[in-house]
C-alpha cells in the first residue's frame, strides 16, 4: 500500500486538513502530522526550541499527531520519528488561503512542508483554496464549508492519484495547486510562478506595523500564464510545476575570484 504524509499549516483541526485526508484514504495509507496551530506565513522555518508530539484524534475519530513546531518540523518528525521512513507522496493542505508567486512560495507554511519532502526527493503536492480575502481575525477560514472545498479536493485526490500511479513528472518537485474561492473545475491552466512580490502589505498600528490580512486583489497583476494571472484576473485554477533547483554561473564570479585572491599593492 502506498503512504502518503499530510500536513498543513492551518492547525490540525483545520477542515482543509479533513476534507483532504477524507480523499487521500482512497488511495492508500495517511500519516497526518500537523501544527497544533496556525503557522501560516513561516515558510520552511525549523523550531529551534522544544517541539512536543502529541497524539490528536480528528474529526472522524482517526489517530494524527500534532506538533507544536512548523509544518517542516511536521515532516522532518514525521519522517524520522513517526513513520521512521520517507512516504510516497507528501500532500500539502487544502490551505485556506492563496500561495501565488515567488513570496508565497517561499513565505507559506504549506509550500514549505513541501520544500522541505522535496528537498529529500519526496513528491510534493501542495493544495491552496484562494479565499478574496482574510482579515487578521481569520473568520473567514472558519466559515469555510466542506461543500466550498470540494473542488479542491478532488483535484487534490486526481493529482495524488496520478503521481502515486505514474511518478512525478520530469524536472517536477512540487505541483503547486491554487483554486479560486467558489470556482468550478471547467477551467484550469498549467502556470509558470509570478515572479512579482509583494506590495505594501503593512498597515500602522499604534506606534508598530503589522500584517492585518490578505486580500487577493491587492496582489500585483501579472501576465498571461502566470499563476497569478490565472487565479486574480481569470479566476481559473492553477496547477503550477515547481523545481527547487538553484542556478549557480560559476564563471560569472571568476572576475570576483581573482579580484579576492589577488595580492595588495
């Protein structure tokens, strides 16, 4: 039987959490290993304080534990501690909340449990529902239904399927998977990642600033095939292939080389 580690980093009672895992037990053994809370935003951080395990029943009354670090802490213990073996395939979600373009990817807490199986040659799908907006109490997370994740769920559950079945697809580490909120499956583009970040995303409190929310439209547009522009301008959903491989030009530093070496005159 295939395994399959699920994590996420809305908390482990989140319903995208459930309602995925609900589809993923179709298709073989589910580990769920998760923050205890929200750790949006934390990218692939690692806790260097103590992070408790502590076995969590779930919604439906199935064993998953929960840890008190982030969602790569979840995959590194998850891995080494729980499973004592590397899965299959590492599902990320479904996230509440869009992770679009190249500040996402490195800031989510979602894609990061994803860097971090697929730094370890672990197929990772990563599974974001694109809510407009979410304000800093975060109420619209908790008003999201199972019936709203439907969509991304079944996507979720095809695209496991097929890599489970067939493998990754060639020079792919992370599928990366955004539906807009209340969209549909008739429309959905395979995207490059927008490599625009961030505006002004701070907003004044007393005398500090802090990020309030996120609201999808205040993301910078960008062009056709581009993650961002399929989910903001056409609200279509992005399936987004992701290779963690940096570029390094060794001889566009070889001036710089001989410059640090060279003897002083």
């Amino acid at each position: 039987m295939k395994t399959i580690l699920l994590i996420n980093d809305d908390g482990i009672h989140s319903i995208g959490l459930f309602v995925l895992k609900k589809r993923l037990e179709k298709l073989g053994e589910v580990t769920v290993v998760a923050p205890l809370d929200e750790k949006s935003g934390i990218g692939k951080a690692l806790s260097t304080n103590s992070i408790k395990v502590t076995e969590t029943p779930l919604g439906d009354g199935t064993k998953a534990y929960a840890v008190t670090g982030t969602p790569a802490d979840a995959y590194l213990l998850a891995v080494n501690k729980i499973m004592k073996k590397p899965p299959d395939l590492l599902v990320a979600g479904i996230n509440l909340g869009s992770n679009l373009g190249i500040d996402d990817l490195l800031n989510s807490g979602t894609l990061g449990a994803s860097l971090e199986a697929a730094i370890h040659h672990v197929p990772a799908i990563a599974v974001s529902y694109c809510l407009r907006e979410i304000t800093e109490q975060m109420k619209e997370k908790a008003e999201v239904s199972a019936n709203e994740l439907e969509v991304a769920a079944t996507f979720a559950e095809k695209t496991a399927k097929y890599v489970l079945e067939h493998g990754m697809p060639e020079n792919v580490n992370i599928i990366s998977i955004n539906v807009p909120e209340k969209s549909t499956s008739k429309n959905a583009e395979v995207t490059t990642l927008s490599y625009k970040g961030y505006g002004d995303i701070h907003k004044k409190q007393g005398d500090a600033y802090k990020i309030k929310g996120w609201i999808l439209s205040s993301y910078p547009d960008d062009k056709n095939g581009t993650d961002l522009h399929a989910v903001k301008t056409m609200g279509h959903i992005s399936i987004t292939p992701i290779k963690i491989n940096f570029h390094h030009d060794i001889k566009s530093l070889e001036k710089l080389r001989k410059f640090l070496v060279a003897k002083e005159t």
